[in-house]
C-alpha cells in the first residue's frame, strides 16, 4: 500500500501543473465568453466611451465658438450687422441683395 501511495504522490508532484493549466483556461474562456465581463464588450465599451469624449471635445469647442461670437455681437455694432446681414439676408432700403448658393 506505501508504495501505491509513493507512485500517486510522485505521479501528482510531476503533473501538478495540469490543475493550474485547467483552471487558467477556465478562467480564460469565461472572460471571453462570459456576456457581463467578456473582454469584447469591455472593449466596445471603451470605444464607444472614446467616441463620446470626442464628441463632447468638438461641442465644446462649438460652444466656446458660438460663445465668443455671442460677446463680440453684444459688444459691437460692426459685427452685430455683419451677422444680420450674412445670416438673415438684411439689406439696407437702397441695396439689392444677391444670394449666391454653391
């Protein structure tokens, strides 16, 4: 009987590794195929959050853009007829306007 019990023993310290390895791969294969903590999710997550922070980079340059021509509007009369006159097609009583569509 000892020396049954001296081979397993013997037997399991040299495959003591096959435990780690079956264990590893299960870990493995449930971050891949696991729906809540699948790696491609967590992947299209952060894509889509890059996504976002761009989006939210270009509207607050946007705001910042139409914040300025908001001041310089308020504070000055040259700009303020510029506007009318590009945006809304304003024209003084002895001008003819043509608009020009490319």
């Amino acid at each position: 009987m000892k020396k049954a019990v001296k081979k397993a023993s013997f037997w399991m310290r040299r495959k003591s590794h096959l435990p780690v390895i079956l264990i590893g791969s299960l870990v493995v294969l449930l971050l891949f195929f696991n729906e809540e903590t699948s790696i491609r999710l967590n992947v299209e997550y952060q894509n889509e959050i890059n996504d976002l922070r761009r989006e939210i980079k270009l509207n607050k340059d946007s705001a910042d853009y139409y914040r300025a021509r908001r001041q310089s509007i308020e504070n000055g009369a040259s700009d303020l007829e510029e506007v009318a006159r590009e945006q809304f097609h304003m024209q003084r009583p002895s001008e003819d306007v043509y608009l020009v569509k490319e």
